[in-house]
C-alpha cells in the first residue's frame, strides 16, 4: 500500500534536507516541497502563527516506521508533524514504480 506522508519545517533549506534525506535513503521514493504556508497551531499553551515549508512524501506502508523514525531524528522541532495517510488509488506503473524505490537494501 502507498502512503502519503507530510511533515511541516520553519525553512524551505530545511524541508528540502528533509526530502533529499529521506529520498537518499530509500525511504520514500520522492518528496515534494509546497510553501510558505501559515500555520496556526497551540504551542505550550498559546496561539502560535509561523510561516513554514510542507513536504509530502511517496512510501509504502513497510517503509513508513523508518521514515517516522527518520524524520524524527533529522527534524529541527521538538514534536515535528508527521502524518500519514494511505492511497486509495494509484495507477499500477506508478505504484510499482514506488515500491521499486523504496526496497529496502
């Protein structure tokens, strides 16, 4: 099954080291980068705004743990976003596609 998967960083430098890392390591098969973006979100018990940088990941369910893990170790926030969600359809050379490049080693 593919996932999409979608963090949220504080720079488009950061979030284009989130994609490459992630890509580089045969975690997600691509990442794309979309921002600013303005969140607004309850931090440490108040209202926050910032501008931030999305980035939205191609994996599979069997690789989705070690990106989680990964993106977890790289991220520049105490408690990053990561969400996942599955793809209900996809077109066949496309999905092969992405579990062709995220084998793992």
């Amino acid at each position: 099954m593919i996932l999409t998967v979608r963090t949220t960083t504080d720079s488009r430098a950061g979030a284009e080291a989130l994609a490459r890392g992630a890509v580089e390591a045969r975690l997600a098969a691509c990442a794309q980068v979309s921002g600013p973006v303005t969140s607004v979100y309850w931090w440490q018990g108040a209202v926050e705004s910032a501008e931030e940088w999305q980035v939205e990941f191609k994996t599979t369910e069997g690789r989705y743990a070690a990106l989680e893990e990964h993106l977890t170790a790289a991220h520049s926030y105490e408690t990053p976003e990561i969400l996942a969600a599955p793809v209900a359809r996809a077109s066949a050379d496309y999905a092969r596609w992405v579990e062709r490049e995220t084998a793992a080693p």
